[in-house]
C-alpha cells in the first residue's frame, strides 16, 4: 500500500513499556509526569508513580481518558473509588474534581482529548 504525498507522516511515540520507563524513570515518593505527544486534538502525558505517591485532587480543563500500564491506582472521581490495574481505562469528563494514590510503582497514560 502506498501513502499519498500529501498525507501526513505517522509519529512513533514509543516501541514499548521499557522505552517509556526509561523516559520517565519511577522517583522515590514522587509522581513523575513527562510529556510524550501533542497532536491534532490530543495530547499524551506518561505519568510515574512510586508507591504511595499521590496526584492530589484537581481538574482536567478538558476530557481525558486514563489508561494504566503497570502497577495499581486508587482513582477517586467525585465520591467514585476506582482500584485501577494494567489494561484498565477511565474516562473523566471535564472540571470533574479527581485524584490518584498509587498502591505500588505505577505508570498510567493520560490523553487529553480536545
């Protein structure tokens, strides 16, 4: 298959979870966010969690979707506990209050959507 001459050429973000890690190594006691990707409508952000890390509650100016990668979260939305593990995905609306409390070294992919 070929690709027209105009057509936008496609982005390797990342090959795989190893490549992430080492972008954005897990700190001890800290969250570690790192910036992957800005594209056309989206934007991608690698976030690192040590163990009993925590994001504190807060707001998204816009929708995001929450994938976790490795290790497990405690995702709170509103008065909603989420016990999070890899392969789950949560979608929080806009200005919704949230916050995350790592159990163990995590790592979790944020799309910021719009």
């Amino acid at each position: 298959m070929t690709t027209a001459p105009d057509a936008p050429a496609a982005t390797l973000i990342a090959r795989d979870l190893d490549e992430l890690a080492a972008q954005n190594p897990i700190l001890p006691g800290r969250v570690s966010p790192h910036r992957l990707h800005d594209g056309d409508g989206f934007r991608l952000r690698h976030l690192a969690f040590d163990t009993g890390a925590v994001l504190a509650e807060h707001v998204a100016p816009r929708p995001i979707l929450v994938q976790v990668l490795t290790g497990r979260v405690r995702f709170t939305v509103g008065e909603n506990v989420h016990e999070l593990v890899p392969g789950s995905i949560l979608h929080v609306p806009a200005n919704v209050r949230h916050e995350v409390v790592a159990s163990e070294p995590s790592r979790l992919l944020i799309t910021f959507l719009g």
